[in-house]
C-alpha cells in the first residue's frame, strides 16, 4: 500500500482560445520523483506550476497530503487567494533562473522564508540552513551575496532555499535550462541526492539521460494531455506512442 | 522600534491634519494679527541694524493698539496678497497704507484717515515725454496690481506691470523696462533719499486731488474698527501721531496740507558689504528654521502618500487605480504655486483653515505624492515578476513581499529620480515666501526692500541653497552605493 502525496484530478488551463492544460490525472507516491517531459508547449511547466497555485487552473482538483484545493470551486478574491496560498506553502519550488533575492545573503536568502513567514525561531532555522548549505556543498558562501556566485552555485542556492521551507513537496521548473553545459553536473547531483534522500519531487526538465537515473515516474505531456506515463524503462527505453518516440529522438539527436 | 515609527509617523499626520484650534482664552486683552508688507520703507521696513518690524504706519498701529488695548502681532506678506489673507482670516487688519477709495469702502470696514499724501508720477531722469498724469496713456507703469496706485495708473490708459512692491518697480524703471511709476509720495522720497540715486526723479503729481490712507478691517468688525477709530482721534488731539509723522517725514501727514515731507536726510545709503553682513543671519536662521524643516517634513510625509498612490495606481481594483491616476493627473498638471494658493487661500473658504507652515507642508507633501508615485510605481515595476514569485513561494503575502522583497529592490531605481524630486522640493519652498511663511527667500526679499542691493543679496540666497543642494548630492551618491553593493562586485 503506497503513500499519495500528490493527487491530480481533471485538471483543465487555458490562457485566452489556448487549451494549455485539457484535462491531466495523475499520482504522486510519497518519497518517489516524478519527471514531466514534453516538447515546448506541452503544457509541461504549467502543470507544474498548477501544483502551487503559480498559475491558477480553471477547473480540477489538487491534492498535496492534507491541502485539497478544488479550482472550479475556488472563491473570488481574498478568500481565493488564501486557499492557494494555503496549498502553495505544501511545496517548495525552485526557478529556471533561480530568483534569488539579489538584496539578501546566501544564507538570508535560506532563512527569510522560515523565520518571517513560518515564524520559527531564528537560531534553529539558522542551524538548520548551514546543514542545507553544507549539503549542497556552499557552507563557505553563506554570507556572499547570490551575484558573487557562479550560475550552478546559484542554482544550487536556490534548492536549498526550497528546501529550508521544509516542504511536502519539492518543485522543479527546468533546473538546469539557463546554465551553461560545464555547470549542469553539480546541479543535478544535487537533485539526484534529494530523490535518494526521501524528498517527493516533480522535476520539469530536458535532460533525458537525468530523467532516466533518477525518476520513478515519468509523464510525457504533448498538447495537453498525459500522452504516456510509466516507469523511465518505459516510457524512454521502450515508448508506445508515436509522439514519445518523435520526441525522444529529436531530443537525444540534439543531445 | 516599529511601532515608534508608526506611531511618530500618525502623530504627524494628526498634527498636520489637525487644524490648530482658535484660541479661546476670554481674560486677555484681544489678540489682533496686523498684515503689512515689510519692504514699503519708510511705512514698513525691517530696521537693517536691528532687523526689527518698524516705520511710519507700524509705530502708528502700535500707538493705537496701546490706547485700544489690543495685543498685536504682525504678518509679513506682499500687498497682493494682503487682502486675500485678511478675507480668509488670516489677518485682522491691514496696517500699509490702504488708500481709501469707493470699491473698498463698499467691501470693507475702513478705519479714519491717519496719513493725507499725494500720488506722485516717477520717470526716468530726463524722460521728456512723460510729465503729466495725461502722458501716461498707452505707457507702462510698474505696481502692485491691486494697489490704489495701479488703478490711478489704470485709470489714466496706463498699462500696469505687476510687481511685488515699490522697490521692484524702481529697479524696473530704472532698467528701462517700465516707463514710469505711480506711488506716494513719501514713498518715492524716501526711496531717492535712501539709495540717492540720480536716475529716476519725480515727474509731478497724478491727479489733483491727494489721498488718505487709513487701516482696512472686515466689514463684520465692527467693534474693532471703532476701537481702532477712537484710538486714532485720541492720538490725533494728544499729539502722538503727529510726532511719530515729524520723526519720520519732517512734517506732520496725519491731518491736510500738514507741510510738505522732507526725506532728504534719508536712512542714508549703506555698504553692499554691510548689507549682507546683516542679513546673512537672518538669512541662514529662516533657512534653519524654515527652509529645512518645511523640506524635510514634506519629503517625508510625500514619500509616505507616495508609496500609497502608487500601490493604489497598480492595485487591479478599478476604483483604486482610477483614484491614484487623477491624483496624479491633477498634481502634475496644475502650477504648485496654485496648489499653494488652494490650500492656503482657497481651503478656508471651506472651514479648513491651517497656520502657514502647516498649509505648505500640505500642498508641498501632496505635490511631492504626485510626482515620487510615478517614480515609486516605475521602480516597483522594474522588479523582475520572478521576485514576487519567489517570494510568494517561501510563503509571504502582499505586505511581506512588497516590505521584505519589492521596496528594497525598488529602492535602488528610485533613488536617482527620487534625490531630484527632494532639491526641487528644497527650491520650491522659496514659494513659501507668498503664504506667509518667513523662509530663506522671503528674508531675502525683505533686506533687498529696504536695501535696493538685488544681486548681492539674491545671489547670497542662491548660494545658501546651492551649498544644501551639493550636500544633498553627496548623500545621494552615498546612499546610491549603499543600494548597489548586492549587484556590483
């Protein structure tokens, strides 16, 4: 018997005439990585970002453990706003251009959300941000501020930031995409450490060969719709859809 | 600390929104506010040695304020504005040589006659074609616009320069800019006595008849105004106002055909040096006293209104954005000289009545609002939108994002545009000087009155705001590395 802790019911998105998102199901089991591929356009990184509330979706259910937010039947305004919220503080998310506070430290950037929004006291998140630092190799960076970085130690900030929070979940919106090749590795080690560590995560991302070594799910998203789900032997290493297959070979040609 | 802060912020706004109440004390003797131009030598001057309110007509008013009882105190304003602040309240009485003529009498309470002179025509010397009342026709004149002169001058088919008082119009006779000047004679001596200047003279009189000048109240102070006449026949029959006439003019002016003023000694003419020796202090106190916190307090009370039209302005409730625009729209598309009058002269006609320095602060904060909102709106928007969604995603809300994550950003954008909006403020605050408020400029002005010294004591006036501007430049420039330490390495 598996623990859910990410349940997609339905879920329906469009910006203007664009169907962005036409009706995705899926599951989450707690401790497992799930990779959502896709071409551009997919609806991909949409998803994603229904799964906090970034962008709201206009009709279906998400569930992250305790937090169930219905958006058809979401209230207008205030209240609304305060539902999504609600489910957004379940998970974590870390940006394409990782969106560090330029204004802040390392390790401000770690303790800001904890303490001023979480209301935990500042010594223990203090603690507890040097351990995350340490982890994702920065302990030295802890009082430099995020210009001072390199791109992939940035990036790397930036999931220890997410994961400062504490989340149910942790979100990934293509990673590596702005980073140059040589600093790609470092990052994705790190993500890779996370998954065998226990963390529930959704990673958005291009890297096929990463896909394959550390998901255990993977949904391969095209115009909208779950195209083909299952484990990374299938869903890359023997695809049934005519589509994935497309994909797959567009995409490792060029990688 | 916060909420020190928050609370120091609200004390002000109480303070400032708060009009101070009307002092309501029975047992003293009656407070009456006398408006008098102070740069109308000899009937209103600051003394240069002692830079005390004296001259003819402010000996007289305390003359009779002694026999009547009252406690005075003088506001300083120029003539166009005196009848407006007497309307609004601001003064009681109006002690500067208020010509009696119809349209007054039919608007105001006037008191009886304490000076007989002349209206006298000023040309440059030499000036041929101008000798006769009747030779103004189609000429320029140089006055005060509301000024009984300016109507003689009017009457006569003059076309009339406005000015700000009788030592502006001599400088602008002098320069050639203006053909003559209608003015009191006792005036005009005491100006050609003082600065023995040979190039203007006295061409002759304007018109046949003399004038009378006599002190103006509101119509509905009745009881004043008859004090105010009592005092004047008292002092009349013991000698009083002759004496204090024979000490300024060498004749007596009180009653008609009292002689002929003789001025020639004058004040005698002083040192440029000297001049601004002595209103140097004068000067640096009003810039101390007046200038600074006027731009102080209104730069921050603006910066505070600021924040809130521009999160109004980007707010996606339409009533609220609609609101913040037309605030803007109306503050950046009308004078701030007008702001200032509306606030000053025109607000209490609606029962809203603020002090001087209050009312500058109100139409200088609110002026400020509307130029830094569009600035602080721009900056705020210059934030990446990947900020806002960083910082949604640790968990904070509008207020924590916008106080935590936004304004610190921002800050950086805005401060450039920001440090230009505080040195206009500090120059802007020169306009204090027509609302009654005794700032830097207005001390200026005064000593230039009585001095004639223009471009001696305006240029020392520039520098002083010159020196607080580099001050404040150098700040900027501090600060501005201050906000960039995060972004350059």
């Amino acid at each position: 018997m598996t623990d859910i802790r990410i349940e997609v019911t339905g879920l329906h998105k469009s910006f203007g005439s664009l169907d962005v998102l036409r009706g995705i199901d899926f599951t989450t089991p707690r401790g497992t990585s799930t990779v959502l591929l896709g071409p551009s356009g997919s609806g991909k990184t949409t998803l994603l970002r229904s799964l906090n509330a970034l962008d709201t979706p206009d009709s279906g259910v998400v569930r992250i453990d305790d937090v169930s937010v219905d958006f058809s039947a979401l209230p207008p305004g205030k209240a609304g706003r305060a539902e999504s919220a609600r489910l957004r503080a379940q998970s974590g998310m870390v940006f394409q251009s990782h969106n560090l506070f330029p204004h802040r430290t390392v390790l401000q950037n770690l303790t800001e959300g904890p303490v001023v929004a979480q209301k935990r006291p500042l010594d223990e998140v203090v603690g507890e941000a040097r351990t995350l630092l340490d982890q994702v190799g920065l302990a030295d960076k802890a009082d430099s501020y995020p210009h001072q970085l390199s791109g992939g130690q940035q990036q790397r900030v930036g999931i220890a930031r997410a994961l400062a929070l504490k989340p149910r979940v942790v979100l990934f919106d293509e990673p590596t995409s702005a980073l140059d090749p040589e600093l790609v590795g470092e990052v994705l080690a790190v993500i890779k450490d996370l998954a065998s560590e226990g963390w529930t995560t959704v990673i958005v991302t291009h890297e096929i060969r990463f896909a394959e070594r550390v998901a255990d799910q993977v949904l391969f998203l095209d115009g909208g719709v779950i195209v083909e789900h299952g484990t990374p032997g299938q869903v890359i290493g023997d695809p049934r859809e005519e589509r994935t297959r497309r994909f797959l070979r567009r995409v490792l040609d060029h990688g | 600390m916060r909420q020190v802060f928050r609370g120091a912020v609200l004390l002000l706004l109480l303070l400032i929104v708060v009009p101070a109440p009307a002092n309501a004390q029975q047992e003293q003797p009656p407070l009456v506010r006398v408006g008098t131009e102070g740069t109308y030598p000899p009937f209103s001057f600051h003394d240069p040695g002692t830079q005390e309110l004296t001259g003819y007509d402010i000996e007289v008013v305390k003359a009779i304020a002694a026999k009547a009882g009252w406690r005075l105190e003088f506001v300083e304003t120029q003539w166009d504005a005196i009848f407006p602040a007497l309307d609004a309240s601001r003064i009681d009485l109006i002690a500067n040589q208020v010509s009696r003529n119809p349209e007054r009498a039919a608007k105001y309470g006037l008191s009886s006659t304490y000076t007989y002179s002349r209206g006298v025509i000023v040309r440059r010397t030499g000036d041929q074609r101008i000798s006769s009342i009747a030779d103004l026709r189609g000429k320029t004149t140089a006055q005060s616009s509301t000024s009984n002169w300016a109507k003689v001058a009017r009457d006569a088919g003059a076309n009339v320069e406005a000015v700000e008082g009788f030592a502006q119009a001599a400088a602008l006779l002098q320069q050639g800019r203006v053909d003559a000047i209608v003015n009191d004679n006792i005036a005009v001596l005491d100006y050609l006595a003082t600065t023995g200047s040979k190039d203007v003279e006295i061409a002759g009189d304007a018109g046949q008849s003399g004038s009378e000048q006599v002190l103006a109240l509101r119509q509905a102070d009745s009881a004043l105004l008859s004090q105010a006449d009592q005092a004047i026949a008292a002092l009349k029959a013991d000698g009083t106002l002759r004496g204090i006439s024979q000490k300024y003019f060498k004749a007596d002016v009180s009653v008609e055909n009292g002689g002929a003023a003789d001025l020639s000694e004058g004040r005698g003419p002083r040192s440029t040096w000297d001049v601004l020796a002595s209103t140097a202090w004068p000067m640096f106190v009003g810039l101390v006293k007046v200038t600074i916190p006027l731009t102080a307090l209104s730069f921050a009370i603006g910066l505070v209104l600021a924040l809130l039209v521009a999160l109004a302005r980007i707010s996606p409730y339409k009533v609220l954005s609609g609101l913040a625009r037309a605030f803007i729209s109306i503050i950046r598309g009308t004078p701030l000289l007008l702001q200032l009058f509306i606030v000053f002269y025109g607000l209490p006609q609606i029962g809203l009545k603020f002090p001087p320095f209050t009312a500058a602060v109100v139409a200088f904060s609110l002026n400020v609002a509307g130029y830094a909102a569009e600035v602080i709106r721009s900056a705020i928007l210059s934030v990446p939108r990947g900020q806002f969604e960083a910082a949604s995603t640790i968990g904070f809300g509008y207020a924590q994002t916008l106080r935590r994550i936004v304004l610190p950003q921002a800050a950086r954008t805005a401060v450039p545009p920001l440090s230009n909006t505080l040195l206009s403020l500090l120059k802007d605050t020169s306009l204090g000087s027509v609302v009654l408020l005794t700032e830097l400029f207005r001390e200026s002005q005064l000593a230039a009155a009585e001095s004639n010294e223009f471009l001696a004591l305006y240029s020392f006036a520039g520098l002083y705001y010159w020196v607080i501007c580099v001050a404040l430049s150098a700040g900027q420039k501090r600060l501005e590395t201050r906000l960039n330490r995060y972004v350059i390495a």
